[in-house]
C-alpha cells in the first residue's frame, strides 16, 4: 500500500481488501477520503495513506427509480430502486457510496443524521463502497 | 480580480429556438433557428458579415450526437466561416461561461462583434443514456459507481436541506407550478402549459380512450399520485425534474461604443462573476451551492449593485430543490427561507421578485449548453419591455442570471441592465 500511487485504481484494491483507504496530509492534517496526490487544503505533497474507519453520518440520500445504464444491466429499476448517499466520516471528510439496509420502499423512514458504517459490495468483478445504518 | 470589464459591453441581439423534443432537427438546425431569431431581434439589421467570432456552449454533442467539433460546422451554416468559432464546455453551465467569456473578450478589445450561443440536442438518445451523459458532470471514478445520478445529486441535497430547515417536499412543488404557470405564456417553452392544463388534458385523453377516468380534483392530487408524478429520485419526482430537450439560444454581445449601430435599445452587461467547487463529496455544507455564492459576490461587486436592486432573475432550476437554493445563494432569501418564500408567491411573475418569468429550465426546456444563453434571451426580453404576457410590471431595469454546471462545481452570474 506505501508504494500505490494515489490513484482510483489503488483505491479500489482497498476496497476489494475490505478497507477504506483514504488520504492524509502530512503538513497541515487535513483528510480525503478519495486519493490525491497534493493536498486541497495547504496544496502540500506530504501526502500518506490511511485506513478510514468506515464509521460516520448520513450527511444526504436519495433512492434512484431511473438509474443509469450499469446499474439497470444489474436489475435496478422503477420496480427495484436502490438507495445511495452522502456519508460524512468521523474522520471529517464525506464520501458518496450505495445505501443498503434501508427500506427503498419507505425513504420518509431514513434519517439524516442516522449513524452509519462502511460495507464493501460485490459487484461483478468490482467492490462498491456502501453504508448500512447502525444498531 | 476586480470583476470590472476593461470596456463598456451590451447585448444588441437575442434570439432562441423553439425548445421541445424534435426527432429531425439536428443541432445545426436547432442554431440556425436560433440565429434567425436572433437577427430578427436586431432593431437597425444585423449583417452577419459584422460578427468577427462564435463562441458556442455545448456540454457533450460528442456523447448525445456523436458530433465533436461542432463550433466551426454551425458556424459555417449560417456563413461565418473563416471568423473563429469554438466550443465551451462546462456541463450545464456551458451557455452562461460562453456569454462570460464572450463579455471578457470584448471588454478585453480583442473583438467588438461576437456571437455568444448555445445549442444542445438530447432526445435522440434513451433516457437511460441522457442519464449516463448528463452523469459525466459529476464525478465518474467516486460518485458514478456510487450510483448518483443527476436527479439523485439534487435529491440528496433535497434531504439535507429538508433536514436542517424542516421544509415538506411537496414546498417544492410551488417551484414547478409557478414555473409551469410562466411558461404558460412563453410560445418557445417546450411546456407552455400550466400543471392544471396537463392534468386536465391528461383527464380528456382518458376518457376520449373510455378507459378509468383519473379523480384528481387539484394539483396536488394530480401531483401526489405517483402514477402521474412518479419518482424519479426521492424526494424529487417527475415534476421536480427539468425535462430532456432540443434546443439553442443566441445573443449578440459587442462593445458599447458600437452598439448604436445595431439599436438605440442595448441591453448592458452590469457584471460577471464565474466560480468553481468540488464535486458532492468534497463539501462541507450541501444545502448551498458555494461557487453560486462566490460567483454572485464577484458580479454584485462588479456591477455595484446589491441584491435588493435586482428586479428579476432566471436562476437555474434543473431541478425544483435547485431553485430553492439559488435564490437563498443569490441573497434574494435568508438561507432556510428560500422555500417559503415561493409557497407564499414572493417569486411568481407578479410577486415582489420575479423568478424564471421564462418558465425556467423546469418548464421552458433544459437543452443543457444552450440554457444559460437562454437566460440571457429572456433578460433581453424583459429588459426592453417585449416580454409579451409574461413582462414584469413596473419597468424593470435590472436583472440577474445565474447558471449552473454539475452540482455547482460551477456557477456563473450576470447582472444586466437596461442600456
């Protein structure tokens, strides 16, 4: 992981391993959740990658009835919509991942705000980040 | 970056297509049309001959016409060439960032005479790929496999805010009738009706067919039923949602020391501001739109003026939740109020602030690279007091646009006033 260029790709092999990796700047502290080579906050370069607990709050959601080409392929429709949404970490920075442990067909019942923790999907031959409400 | 344009311009020409969904026309038809209408709007003639550039707004005629280099062809169909023509791409924002960077390139003295358009052509695809393309203006590699869409973008920042500031869904409805209610009274909106009208006509074809009349009694009934307003992301159903469109807009923008020659009428450019952001998952707060605030602070600055001094404004409305925030981002609205203020009418064409007197991207039409252009054309309007049924009392003489890219990883404000 020391020697992964901060890329995607580097990224995706975390979550195939089941973690959440995410960035941090060595100068002023500051987190990513997505890899990047220079930092947002101070634009320094001191960069190294951690592993983000995968704890947080849902920050905002939406369930998709129209969902795009790769998800209908997976079955995902008007009849089976799926949920995804806007976590934001305990660690400070927000990530957008699939919602599952909700119930699509009630989405008044799901909370902003609602803890939430870090789960790692199989699709296909990729891993999709998701979160699923706690307790 | 002091946001004052190194030379006096204005708007001397205006014109726009017929928006809707037209299986024949490709988008150099879509421009000519727009063109034509443009030249129309020219009080003393325009001879084309004058323009001595296009710049042309267009997000992705690649993806939706598997047509790039558009500039120079739609140029040449309307016999511009060899003048230069190039293209602007910045999602949905693309009409606005070409009508600024036509504005900077005038007031920079490197024309006097440039043509300032936008054109989108999007119902040749299925929805499902207008959804892939229109997707590409987020972030394809951290919120595509997430499974955002472009609705689910606006949906989710629905549940934010709905959360910090208590509103009810259905406030958001208020933003899709007024809107309809103004297109109602614009020939060039691909919906020129009002939701009551579609609900009525909906009511007649069923019984024309003998089939289960619907018992809707109002709108809202009308809008509850989720067999006529079907979610498309919750919160945000059909109505909340602009539609797929054809379409192109054109202004003319030259400097002020020659826009005599065109009419005794111009239309100023007051100010300009442009900002960017980071995609969804890169913000701190998601019930505002920071490049709409940043990008508002640098036109009110440049034009002088402050919000209470605008007298209308076409914000943009891809979605019902878009509105909200765009008049809360433009200071119209103190943040949370936003919402109310539209259920109470405060925006309706004859409330105290007019907003998309057009119909809006919502009910006018939303062919992405040309909306911005678009609102331009409506200002125009307005401005010199030919808005027909929809003009604004009162004589307005300043007005605000504001357009949107993505999810607001770009904004772009003008301010324009009667010349």
């Amino acid at each position: 992981m020391a020697n992964d260029v901060f890329t995607r790709a580097a990224w995706e092999r975390g979550l195939a391993q089941g973690k959440l990796l995410g960035v941090r700047c060595g100068d002023c502290g500051a987190v990513s959740a997505v890899p990047r080579a220079l930092c947002a906050a101070c634009r320094g370069g001191n960069l190294g990658w951690v592993e983000l607990s995968g704890r947080g709050t849902l920050a905002a959601f939406t369930v998709v009835h129209v969902p795009p080409t790769p998800l209908c392929a997976a079955g995902y429709g008007r009849d089976n919509p799926y949920a995804a949404a806007v976590v934001r970490l305990v660690e400070g920075p927000a990530i957008t991942a699939r919602l599952v442990g909700v119930d699509v067909r009630r989405p008044e019942g799901i909370r902003v705000g609602a803890p939430v923790r870090a789960e790692f999907l199989r699709e296909g031959d990729r891993t999709v980040l998701a979160f699923r409400p706690e307790g | 970056m002091s946001g004052k344009l190194g030379r006096p311009v204005c708007l001397v020409g205006a014109g726009m297509s017929k928006f809707g969904a037209f299986p024949d026309k490709d988008s150099r038809d879509l421009f000519v049309e727009a063109f034509q209408d443009l030249r129309g709007s020219v009080d003393k003639g325009l001879d084309p001959g004058e323009i001595e550039a296009v710049y042309l707004g267009n997000f992705s005629s690649d993806l939706f016409e598997h047509q790039g280099h558009l500039a120079p062809i739609l140029a040449d169909w309307v016999g511009l060439t060899p003048r230069a023509a190039l293209r602007l791409e910045d999602a949905c924002a693309s009409g606005g960032v070409t009508l600024r960077q036509a504005v900077l390139a005038v007031a920079a003295g490197a024309y006097e005479v440039v043509l300032a358009a936008g054109v989108e052509r999007m119902t040749a695809l299925p929805t499902e790929a207008v959804t892939d393309t229109l997707a590409t203006a987020g972030d394809v590699l951290y919120e595509f496999p997430a499974g955002f869409t472009f609705p689910g973008f606006y949906a989710a920042m629905a549940t934010a805010y709905a959360a910090r500031y208590g509103m009810p869904y259905e406030a958001l409805w208020e933003v899709a009738r007024k809107n309809h209610l103004h297109a109602s009274r614009n020939d060039k909106a691909q919906f020129p009706m009002t939701i009551r009208e579609i609900m009525d006509r909906r009511i007649a074809k069923a019984r024309e067919k003998g089939g289960p009349v619907p018992g809707w009694k109002d709108e809202r009934e009308f809008l509850r039923d989720p067999g006529a307003n079907p979610p498309v992301a919750w919160p945000l159903r059909l109505f909340d949602c602009s539609p797929i469109t054809d379409g192109a807009a054109a202004v003319l923008v030259v400097a002020e020391e020659v826009a005599r020659r065109f009419t005794d009428r111009p239309v100023r450019v007051l100010g300009t501001g442009q900002a960017s952001d980071a995609c969804l998952y890169g913000r701190e707060d998601l019930t505002s739109l920071r490049a709409a605030r940043e990008a508002a602070a640098q036109a009110y600055t440049a034009a002088g003026v402050k919000p209470s001094r605008i007298r209308l404004a076409e914000v943009h409305d891809c979605f019902t939740i878009a509105e909200v925030l765009a008049i809360e981002d433009l200071g119209f609205f103190p943040p949370g109020q936003g919402w109310r203020a539209t259920v109470d009418g405060a925006t309706r064409w004859d409330g105290p602030l007019p907003v998309n007197t057009s119909g809006g991207l919502k009910a006018k039409g939303h062919p992405v690279g040309a909306s911005g252009v678009a609102q331009a054309v409506e200002l125009w309007k307005q401005l010199r007091g030919e808005a027909g049924a929809r003009q604004v009392p009162g004589d307005p003489d300043v007005a605000l646009a504001h357009n949107v890219g993505g999810t607001g990883q770009t904004c772009v404000v003008h301010i324009l006033g009667r010349g």
